[in-house]
C-alpha cells in the first residue's frame, strides 16, 4: 500500500517543465509576430500563440487538479498553486502583447518592441532553467543563477522601456499612435515583469525545502 503514498513528483514537475517550455514558444513566436513582414505573417503567428495559451491555461489547471488529489506533493500546496499559477502568468501576459500587436495594426515597429520581445525570449529561457532545477533542490546555486539573470534582463527591459516611452512621448504627434506605441511597450515589459515575480515563488520554495 505505501506505494499509493509515495508523491508523484515527475508527474507535477513534468507539468511546471512543460509549461516553462511552454512560454518559451510563445515568446518566440511573438518575436516573430514583432517582425513580420506582411498582416498575413503577424496574424498566423498571433493564431498559434493564442493556441499555446489555452495549452497553458490547461496545464496550470492539471497541476490544480492533480495537486488537490495527491496525499503528498513535493512542496507546499499553496506553492505548487502559486508556482503554477506564475508561470501561467507569463502565458497571459505574452498573449496580451501578442494580441494588442494584432488589433493595433502599427504602421512601423519600434525598434524598442524588438529588443523587449528579445529580452522576453532570454528570461523565458532562464525561468524554463530555474523551473527545470527545481526537481532537484540540491541545485539551488543553479536556480539562484537563473533567478539573477532574470532580475538582470526585467531591469534592463525597463531601461529599454523608458527611453522608447520617452521617446515617443516627445516625438510622436498623433494621439492614438501614441496610446497605441505606449499600451503594446507596456504589455511586452510587463511579461519580463511576471518573469521576476516567478522568480520569488522559485526562491520562497528553494529557501523552504532546502
């Protein structure tokens, strides 16, 4: 019988992992919806994320689900929750860049846009490390680095994302473009954003377990 209490530890951090890969693909893909060429380009790319983001949402979902269901997790209930729920939060957010990319239909890109999606793209990659480390908490040096890194890249989005603001705010003489410009820079910081709020959940579980 003990083994029906023996925690299925693969079975939830495969969940984390698969949704940490998850968002990676997005951020990719929204880089690429960043620097389509054509109308054609930007909608098949924003089509495919809004798929991934329903594949996040179900699988935040299968981690509530098998969690309420298990005798034992390999952490706190609260923080399988909260983890799973943050990384859905970096899903959420790409998508809402993604979308408002294409309902805005901009006339030119800013090169700013790009180098966001790009950060986005890097912090995704390390959140998927950090995420990845995580099944074995004797790593924690390997996930503090991660955690870093990422703090790194959120701060120089924001250093990226004010000079554009400033920018546009000076230069740009159209009211809507302007809304239009600062609503899309503002979804894409706030994915690097919810990329270092994981990265609290991540260490609160690494300080807790270790």
């Amino acid at each position: 019988m003990f083994k029906f209490f023996v925690p299925k530890n693969t079975v939830f951090f495969n969940l984390f992992n698969q949704s940490a890969t998850n968002n990676v693909r997005m951020a990719e893909l929204l880089y690429k919806t960043v620097s389509s060429d054509t109308p054609h380009e930007e909608k098949m790319h924003f089509n495919q994320i809004a798929r991934l983001k329903s594949t996040g949402n179900e699988l935040k979902h299968q981690v509530y689900t098998a969690s309420s269901r298990a005798l034992v997790s390999p952490f706190e209930r609260n923080d399988m929750y909260a983890l799973a729920s943050g990384i859905n939060q970096v899903c959420d957010t790409i998508h809402v860049a993604a979308r408002r990319l294409n309902l805005y239909q901009l006339k030119f890109v800013e090169p700013a846009m790009k180098d966001i999606a790009g950060l986005i793209i890097e912090a995704s990659i390390e959140l998927e490390k950090g995420v990845q480390s995580l099944g074995n908490l004797t790593l924690t040096h390997d996930v503090s680095t991660c955690c870093k890194k990422i703090r790194q890249l959120e701060t120089y989005a924001d250093q990226v994302y004010n000079k554009a603001l400033s920018s546009l705010i000076h230069n740009e003489t159209n009211c809507i473009e302007l809304i239009k410009y600062t609503e899309i820079l503002a979804a894409l910081e706030r994915a690097t954003d919810k990329c270092e709020d994981t990265t609290d959940i991540i260490e609160s579980i690494i300080v807790k377990n270790a």
